[in-house]
C-alpha cells in the first residue's frame, strides 16, 4: 500500500473526453490526486494538459466521462461554483488584471467570500509567501516583472482559500533563479496544507518536486508512475528530460 492509498481521493478523473468542436482533444483520461499530494502532469506542447485543467474547473465541458471532487460528481458543475467547492486555479499566461493593484486582484481571488477576517488572514499569507508582493502592494500589475506577474496570480489563486489548487505553467519564461523560488513556495504552499497538481512544461523541477506524476501525449496518459521512477525512467529522460 503506498502512502497515497491511506489518504483521502480529493480527485478523480474516470475515462474523460472533451473536444473542442470537432478536434478530440483528451482522450479518455483516467487519473486521481489524493489529499496533500503534489501532483504534475507533463508532455509536450498540445498534449491535453492545459485542456485537462480545463475540464476540471469547468471551463471545458466533457463529453464523455466523469469528475469528482472529495467524492461529489463536478462533470456538469458551472466553473463560478467549482471554486466556490474549493478548487482554485493559477492559470497559464497568468490572466491577472493588469490596470488594478496588487491587492485589488489579490481581492478578486476572494471575490466569492464574506468571512472578511478569513481574507485577512489569507492576505497575510500571500505577502509572507511572497514578500515582493507586500513591498508592491499599491503597484498596478500590469507594470510588473513576469516573476512578480507569477507570484500574484498564485497569490490571487490562493486568496479563495482551495483544497485544491491547480497550476498551469508557473515557470514559463522566468529566469532560472525565480523559477526555484516558484517551486520552492509550490513546496510551502503543499506543506501548509494544501493539495497541488501541477501542470508544467519543466518536467525536470516538476518531477523533483511532485510525489506522483502523469505523462501525457496527444492527449491520452502514456506513463503514470510515482515521480521519482518517472525521472530515473529512460523514455522520459530523453523525452522529456532533454539527456541522451
């Protein structure tokens, strides 16, 4: 029995399809994240993962195949009432709104919140996680660095307080330095209780800093295995890993 056995399934994906119009774009997923894991999915450009993410926070609709969430079916859910159950999203590109302040989209994160204490208290956090913020805090986003751009957009995902948080493409473009730092609050962020999957196109941090992972290509699972086999695993090394 692995460690993931004796913990709860936050989230199972059983034999989904969607499309974008006629284009099959995922083709029969299976997968699942189980509480306080990290979990990445990796693959190249076009396979299925940004659209995966999609499926789960509703923006995709399956046509085939279902979604739980902590046991409840989410297939048909409305996006605006996924987040409200407790899934939160750090999307590809960022997205963030770039004429209002750090803290205004810092706000939007918890647009669906009353517990004005609670949002407090999660505020806090985000600036302790990511100090840059709380020194730029009246800055429009729009006039900040990619790296800082990158801090707010998991910062407004973490301001409606998920159990689980999905991570599409948080490295992308970042210098090498900032990318550590990216992970290294992935890390945080899980340690502090919360359930991570992650979507990335450095498969090598990735796999360093997942318990499990999934490899996707043209948009079915080609390999699933626990992180650490998949990075000693000789297809993904050459893959996926860039070595010989």
């Amino acid at each position: 029995m692995t460690q993931a056995d004796t913990r709860e399934k936050i989230l199972e994906l059983n034999n989904v399809h969607t499309y974008y119009g006629s284009i099959h774009a995922i083709k029969g997923i299976s997968l699942e994240v189980y509480d306080g894991e990290i979990v990445t999915l990796i693959g190249s450009n076009g396979a299925g993962k940004s659209t995966t993410l999609r499926t789960i926070n509703g923006l995709n609709r399956p046509r085939q195949g279902t979604i739980k969430f902590q046991g409840r079916d989410i297939t048909s859910t409305p996006a605006h009432e996924i987040v409200k159950r407790g899934i939160a999203q750090s999307p590809e590109g960022r997205r963030l709104f770039p004429r209002m302040s750090v803290v205004e989209n810092l706000e939007m994160g918890a647009f669906q919140r009353t517990d004005r204490a609670g949002m407090r208290e999660d505020m806090d956090r985000v600036f302790q996680l990511f100090p840059r913020l709380a020194e730029r805090r009246s800055q429009k986003a729009g006039t900040m660095s990619g790296g800082e751009q990158q801090m707010l957009a998991m910062g407004r995902a973490l301001m409606a307080r998920p159990k689980l948080l999905l991570l599409d493409e948080s490295s992308m473009g970042l210098a090498p330095i900032l990318v550590e730092r990216i992970f290294e609050t992935i890390t945080e962020v899980n340690k502090q209780g919360t359930t991570i999957l992650l979507v990335e196109q450095n498969a090598l941090m990735a796999l360093d800093t997942a318990d499990r992972g999934y490899v996707l290509e043209t948009g079915a699972i080609a390999l699933a295995d626990d992180a650490k086999a998949l990075r000693e695993n000789e297809q993904v090394r050459k893959t996926y890993l860039g070595e010989d």
